[in-house]
C-alpha cells in the first residue's frame, strides 16, 4: 500500500504541480481606460475586489463592454 502511496504522489501529484499551465499567472490588461491586475488560474480570469468595484461604480453600458473586453483578453 505504501508503494502504491509513493508512486501517486511521485507519478501523478508531483508532475501536476511542477506542471506551469496548474500556476497562477498575473498581468496588467487595460480595460477600457482602467489598467487592472489579472490573475488567470484554472482556466479562470480573477479579478482583485477593488477593481471590481471600480468598474461597478460606473455600472451602465460601458461596463458591459469593458467585461466583455476583459473575458476577451483572458482566454
């Protein structure tokens, strides 16, 4: 059972997490006239909380294209 153990988390666990597409990458996109950080993770675009809400401060149309903007660059 131990080897078993032992050849998982050398075989399958470790390579996962030396693997470079399983780690967060962070970049600046700009986004309308805003620069924000972006945090892509797990095929998954994250935004920081106080850019989030900068951009609903100014919830109308231009906030839906700047979303639309921002999905667009994440993929």
């Amino acid at each position: 059972m131990a080897e078993r153990l032992m050849h998982w988390i050398s075989h399958r666990l470790l390579p996962y997490f030396g693997d470079r597409r399983s780690q967060p990458r962070r970049r600046r996109v700009a986004v309308g006239e805003r620069q924000m950080n972006v945090l892509n993770w797990q095929d998954e675009c994250w935004l920081r909380l106080g850019d989030t809400l900068s951009l609903l401060d100014a919830a109308d149309q231009a906030l839906l294209s700047s979303l639309a903007e921002l999905r667009s660059r994440c993929h």
